[in-house]
C-alpha cells in the first residue's frame, strides 16, 4: 500500500513538472517572447493613454482655477493670445 502511495504521488510531481516546464519552455521560445512584448507594450500604451488623459483634465482644471482667482475671463484670454504675436515681433 504505501508504495502505491508513493507512486502516486511520484506521478503527480511529474505530471506537475512537465506541465509547468512546458509552460516554461513556450515563455522562452520566439513567439513566447513576441507574445510578452505585445502584452507589456499593449499595457504600455493604455497607461499612456490613461496618464495622458489625467493630465490634461488636470491642466484644464488647475488653469480653470487660476483664470478664477486671478479674475480673468477667456475673453481677456483670448485678446491676450491674439496679441501676443504682435508684441513678440515688435521687440
């Protein structure tokens, strides 16, 4: 009985490692690792995205919050933006 026992269990630890080695062996082979690069480049580029995204809401927001503390309207903005080109060419 017990050497059923530790057949058994000799047989799952097999089955167990050539299964993960297998798993193993594809990670390294060349499509393996084209497969790595396409998900860490694919997350790469959402979180791009994501950061890019925050960013500028955040721009908007915090330029909202100044242009609101310092009084300053868009159309007085605007007339700024306009004439800066002006003042820039004149000096």
């Amino acid at each position: 009985m017990r050497r059923a026992v530790w057949f058994a269990v000799g047989a799952a630890v097999a089955v167990v490692v050539v299964v993960q080695g297998a798993r193993l062996l594809r990670k390294v082979t060349p499509a393996g690792v084209q497969e790595q690069v396409a998900d860490v480049s694919a997350d790469l580029g959402a979180r791009a995205t994501t950061f890019v995204r925050t960013l500028t809401s955040a721009m908007a927001e915090r330029e909202t919050e100044l242009r609101e503390a310092l009084g300053i309207s868009d159309a007085d903005a605007t007339e700024r933006l306009a004439a800066a080109p002006a003042r820039r060419a004149a000096s």
